[in-house]
C-alpha cells in the first residue's frame, strides 16, 4: 500500500488513564508504522490528558466539556452552553488540521469532535475499553465506520457489522517481561525468597484496598510477604503516617504511583487490582494470577462486568469491594501458597491478552483512508 501524504490523524477523548494510555498507545503504534504521521489529541480542558498527553510528547488541544450531572448544578445549567462551544471549537479543529481519520477513544471530549467530523465525512472508529460500553461511544455508533471493542458479544451495545474484536492496548514494556525479575526485585530492594504482593489501586487511590492493606498488615507480616503498594494520590500522606505506626520489617513498600510497571509487574507473584478496562488487559499480558476488586463508584458497575468476563473463564479470583476488607488479605495469602491455582490463572488469562491490540486498530484506521 502507498500513501501519497503524511496521514493526519485526531484521536480524542480522556478524562481517566483508562482512556489516555491506550490512546497513546495508539498514537505510538501509528507513528511506528508510518513514522511521518501527524497526530493531534484532543482532549477537555482541565482533564489529565491535558498533562499526560504532552509527557508522552503529542499535541494536544482542549474543549471546554464535561459530564452531565445526576443532580441540578451550576455545571449542569452551562452544560449546553459548553456543547455548541465544543462543537464549534471542534470544527475550526478538524477545518485547520484537515484529518484522514479520527479515532474516539472514550470521555466527554470525543463526543463533539466525533460529531463534527463524521457530519463532515471524516472516516472515524471509535475504541471501547470496557465490556459495558460506555454512553458517548454508545451514541456515536451510529456515526461511525467501526467499532473497536476488548471483549466479544458486544452486539447488545453497537451494530455487529461494525464490530472489531482488536483487545486494549496497553503500554509496549509489559508486554514482554521476560528477564526483567531480577531487574525488578533489584528496583524495589526486595527479597527473591519472599513472594511478593502487589496491590493496584489506580493513579488516584482506592479507599478499600487501602484500608484493607492498613487492617491486614499483621497478617502479611506474619506470612513474610513483601508487598508493591500503590495507594494513590489522595492516600499518600495518610497512608504514610499509618504505615509508620506499624513494624514490618521492611516487607511493605508504600507508592504514590508506580512508574515502573514493567518492573512491578515482573516482580510480583500475586496482584490485587481494581477492574478498570486498561488494568485487566495489562494483567492478560503480563499474565500474572490476579484477585480483582470492581470499584462500586463506575458508571452501570462497569468493572464488576469487566471482572466478571475474567472469572468466568477461571482467569481471575473476584472479592466484593464490600467484603474486602474481611476477606481480601486473607484471599491473597491463600492464592500465594497455592501453586495450583497461580499456575492455572496464569494459563487462562494470559489466553485472553491480545498483546497486538494497538497494531490491530492502526490496520483497521489504515483500511478506512488507504
């Protein structure tokens, strides 16, 4: 296939690393097989992809958008105000960049550039990272020509002639870990006859895998397991201070947030994870035996679904956010000690990674606007 041009490319949307980091991921496989690409991201203002996005070294632009509310507030009130800003902002967009394709990946902006650009005769996809599909791409599957979704049977939500099964793409250092053990327990100055434990509860924090740590240290203490523990932004410092009243020996080692993924990964034996779309598709690849905790605070309970699509198919162990704290710990020493189970989860949900998910949804981009 020949190209005439450099392609031109939108990809937007944000609002969670659920959406930015595939999308980036996205980004990086389109610059790697057409390295002349010009890619612009667009994003709402005051999200974190106005930050994250830039880090990763791309362009990005902002609308003024945001969510509808579920009760009356003064953002609700300008909500209509910031649509046509967005929808008028979003055509200057698209007329000055003059795209081949754009690319919705979820998140209140990807609605009015999509809209625009579709209305205009943009080829457009949009990606969907969880198994319940979220409303913006919901109702923009209508508009576009495909659909790149992470699990199958997603009929019930989009027109199955659309319908791409391509998986998430996640960040290129997971997706081999091989050799990188000792590189990690290196990193993180842990003991290679300790198991370790790592627990994920995203970028912003969970309360009760946190709380859950804090109730269960003497448990883990006892067991002698090291644990990788990312508590969050919000939890740090409170964190911190509780971690202090507790002798353990130098078994817990406390985050902020963990760059090092790759690393953490590949040290750990077992992981305690929330459900959110990027996290279970980075686990698949990784292939580590996972306990998922789906966080009850999500939109239609999205990750209890995300979870459920992984313990069905005996790749994961689920708890209930609302027995964690009782139960989780003890969950995660038990699954340590059994081989058995580790060897079997990390068959099955190593079978459900799609580790080429990016390159995947560039092909299907590249057959639109070849």
């Amino acid at each position: 296939m020949e190209k005439k041009e450099p392609y031109r490319i939108i990809i937007s949307g944000g609002g969670t690393g659920g959406h930015i980091y595939p999308a980036i991921a996205i980004a990086n496989a389109f610059k790697s097989r057409f390295e002349d690409t010009e890619i612009l991201f667009v994003g709402a203002q005051g999200k974190m992809e106005m930050q994250k996005v830039p880090e990763a070294g791309y362009k990005i632009q902002g609308l003024w958008i945001s969510g509808l509310q579920r009760k009356l507030t003064l953002d609700n009130l300008s909500f209509p105000f910031k649509v046509i800003n967005s929808l008028n902002r979003s055509a200057k967009i698209i007329r000055r960049f003059k795209p081949h394709a754009v690319i919705g990946v979820g998140g209140y902006a990807s609605g009015p550039l999509l809209r625009v650009a579709t209305r205009k005769r943009v080829p457009a996809v949009i990606q969907e990272q969880n198994s319940y599909a979220g409303l913006t791409n919901k109702i923009l599957a209508k508009r576009v020509q495909k659909i790149c979704v992470a699990y199958p049977n997603m009929e019930k939500f989009f027109p199955a002639g659309k319908l791409v099964v391509t998986g998430n793409p996640v960040r290129k250092d997971i997706t081999d870990l091989s050799g990188k053990r000792n590189a990690g327990l290196s990193h993180f100055k842990l003991d290679d006859n300790k198991p370790v434990l790592m627990i994920l509860g995203g970028s912003l924090g969970a309360r009760t895998l946190n709380d859950s740590m804090i109730e269960s240290l003497p448990q883990l203490i006892d067991a002698g397991i090291q644990v990788i523990w990312q508590c969050g932004r919000f939890y740090f410092e409170e964190m911190t201070e509780k971690l202090a009243k507790t002798e353990h020996n130098g078994l817990i080692h406390l985050f902020e947030f963990l760059k090092e993924m790759d690393l953490a990964y590949a040290s750990s034996d077992v992981v305690v994870s929330r459900a959110g779309a990027l996290s279970v598709s980075e686990l698949s690849i990784a292939g580590k035996p996972t306990i998922f905790v789906p966080s009850p605070n999500v939109a239609e309970d999205h990750q209890s679904k995300n979870a459920k699509a992984m313990v069905d198919n005996d790749a994961a162990v689920l708890v209930k956010d609302n027995e964690a704290r009782e139960k989780l710990i003890q969950r995660a020493i038990e699954l340590i000690r059994d081989e058995a189970q580790k060897d079997r989860l990390i068959k099955n949900i190593k079978a459900m990674a799609k580790p080429n998910a990016a390159e995947d949804i560039v092909e299907e981009i590249v057959k639109l606007i070849a």
